[in-house]
C-alpha cells in the first residue's frame, strides 16, 4: 500500500514540475490562458471538491472518482489530499497528500502546490461560481483543466454551463476527459 501511495505522490508531482521543468504533458489546450475572473475568500474554497473532467495527464492516468480536499494549515498555508480510484469508481483507492501556498496579490484564486518537495507548481481559481458550487482550475501552461464541483454528479445543465465558461476562457473543451463520479 505505502509503495501505491508513493507512487501516486511521484506522478502527481509531474504537475507540479510542469512549470519549471520540460515534463512532457498532454496538448497545450489553451494558448493564452486568463487571469483568474474573481478573488477567492480561501474558508469557502476548503472542504471537498469533486472533478467533473480534467485534461488527461499522466499523473491522473485510470483515475476515476477523484476528489480533491483542501484544509487551512496556517493563514497562508492549505492542506492538499487528492485521491482517485484506479480503473473504475470500484477501484483502489490512491491518495496524495500535498501542501499548497496562497501567492501574495493574487486575490488569493492563485496557489502554488507541492507534493514533492521544495517543487511548487501553479494553481490557478480561474472561475467560480458566486456560491462556491463549483470551479473551473487551471495554470499558465494551458495543458492542464479541472473542472470541480461540491456534488459528484451536479447535473447536465450545470456540467454543460461549466463546459461554456471554460470555452468563454479560451479553453479547448473538445480536449476535456469526462471523470466518472459514483452515483
């Protein structure tokens, strides 16, 4: 178990060397990605998100029913747990566990996450809706996209909304993986 985790770790941390390393990631789905569109008030973020769909990345390869929670260590600092299930909704279940800094002027919809050491990579709160129901995450490179929400399966309308607004940001959403969710 601990060598599964451990692993799960080392792949999520791709991410966070995406930028600043050459690790080769899926297709640039966004050539000009945006600055986040609000502030975020960092109490309403934490808690447990739900990913609707992700650009495919190696890290995340099989993974199904993933969540992601996010707990306030310190006033600028967040506990990360990401976990997914391997294969199906049915699958083992994979978790790692990673710490994430608020950057300083960015209305705090911009954090830098490790789960590999002194390596931070960015995460950025592109959109969100008013009452924190769902987010739209992204990062400079435009190769990655979370589309999150707080239920596992919000609905077509709300998913096909969530859809448009990450096209309204410049985003190729025909490059989106549709995560499976129980229920």
């Amino acid at each position: 178990m601990k060598s599964v985790t451990k692993s799960f770790a080392l792949t999520l941390a791709a991410l966070t060397l995406a930028g600043c390393s050459t690790f080769e990631a899926g297709p640039v789905g966004n050539t000009s990605v945006p600055q986040p569109a609000k502030p975020v008030e960092v109490e309403r973020y934490l808690g447990r998100w739900y990913e609707l769909a992700r650009y495919e990345a190696g890290f995340q390869k099989d993974c199904e029913a993933v969540t992601a929670d996010y707990s306030l260590t310190a006033p600028d600092r967040i506990k990360v747990v990401n976990a997914c299930r391997k294969g199906s909704i049915n699958g083992k279940i994979e978790t790692a566990t990673g710490k994430a800094k608020i950057v300083s002027g960015s209305g705090d919809a911009k954090l830098k996450v490790s789960f590999f050491g002194p390596f931070y990579g960015d995460y950025w709160v592109l959109d969100r809706a008013e009452d924190y129901s769902w987010s739209i995450v992204g990062e400079p490179s435009g190769r990655y996209l979370w589309l999150l929400h707080r239920q596992p399966n919000p609905g077509t309308a709300t998913f096909d909304a969530m859809k448009r607004r990450a096209a309204e940001l410049g985003y190729d959403v025909r490059l989106l993986r549709v995560t499976q969710q129980p229920g």
